[in-house]
C-alpha cells in the first residue's frame, strides 16, 4: 500500500526565506532584549570574533556593550589559542613581585617594565599624575575636597570643647548631688537625736 506522501503531481512547495534578525523577533524591544541576554559565544566560535561579520549582517550590540559596562571595545586581530591562554594561568605564580609561568616548556616572566609597556599605562613613580579640573562641578568637588581637613579639625575642636563643657557640668552635678545628700543624712540624724531625748 503506498504511503499518502506518494501521491503522484503533489509536491512540496519550495519557498527559500532570506535569513534576517528582523524576520526572527518582529518587537524592537524584545529583540533587543534578546540580544543583550543571549550569550553570543554560543553563535560565534570561541577562536575569534569577527566584528565585521556582526556589522554587515545588521547586529548593532554597541548598546549593549554600554548597558553592560564597557566603555572600549577592542577587536583582536590575530587568533587566541585558550589551550595556551589555560595552561599560562594554570602554572602562573608570583615570584619576588615577578608573574612566572611555564607554557610547553618556555618559562614566562612578566616584570612591571614588560607589564607597563603591554598595557600602555605608565609608571606612577615616574610621572606623577595631577588632576585638572575642566568644568565647574569639577571644580567645585576638588575645592570641597581641599577644604574637608580644615572642616574635621574644627568639627573636631568643637566636640572637645563640648565633652570638655558636659565634663565639666557633670561634675559640678555630681558634687552638689553629694553635698545635698550629706546634708539629708544629717538632718535625718539630729531629727533622731532629739526624738530619742525625749
């Protein structure tokens, strides 16, 4: 017996649909959603990350990447091998301030010249940094933060001259409470004394 999708002059219909971000989330705000939750290692080989791919088939994650925190994006230009990335941070150690590792046999040793150089910052030692401010809100918190010793010291000046004030009252409290009670003691006592004589 021949099956129902035999049947003779029936064919499937052949419609070929352009792949497009558009067609897959129709809401702008679910798709962007989409896109900033949906871990894109997942899409994209671990190996590399080719931007332009993402630019010419119409993902814009710029937003993204701000929402998340990243003001600078660097695209990498070679490949990374994580085997070796994973092997370096395996073995990595820190020897008299040195980072050390050994990757196939090739000891690695970052110094702070080398660490310096890679990461394009520079030594604080050598050039000293000075803050300049270029606006007033900028102005105004580095002159508030000129004037906050002077604000403690007299902050400070003023509760020593308080607790020295409530020492002072304290104590003048505590005599005449000690006085007054001494002379309630002896008023009980000659009341006594001439109850009892008679």
């Amino acid at each position: 017996m021949a099956s129902s999708s035999s049947r003779r002059g029936k064919k499937a219909a052949q419609f070929v649909r352009n792949a497009s971000r558009n067609g897959w989330i129709n809401d702008d705000e679910e798709r962007y959603k989409f896109g900033c939750y949906r871990k894109l290692f997942e899409v994209v080989p671990h190996k590399f990350f080719d931007l332009e791919l993402f630019r010419r088939e119409g993902f814009l994650f710029q937003k993204w990447l701000v929402d998340v925190g990243l003001a600078k994006f660097v695209e990498m230009t070679v490949d990374c091998y994580l085997d070796l990335v994973e092997v370096f941070y395996h073995n990595m150690k820190v020897v008299d301030g040195l980072i050390c590792s050994r990757v196939k046999g090739v000891d690695i040793k970052i110094d702070d010249e080398i660490w310096l150089s890679f990461t394009g910052l520079k030594d604080v030692e050598e050039t000293p940094s000075t803050f300049t401010p270029h606006i007033v809100f900028e102005r105004f918190v580095v002159d508030q933060f000129r004037r906050l010793p002077t604000r403690i010291s007299k902050v400070e000046k003023s509760l020593i001259m308080i607790h020295k004030k409530l020492d002072e009252d304290n104590a003048l409290r505590t005599s005449s409470a000690s006085e007054s009670d001494d002379e309630d003691d002896t008023t009980e006592d000659e009341s006594m004394d001439t109850s009892d004589s008679d």
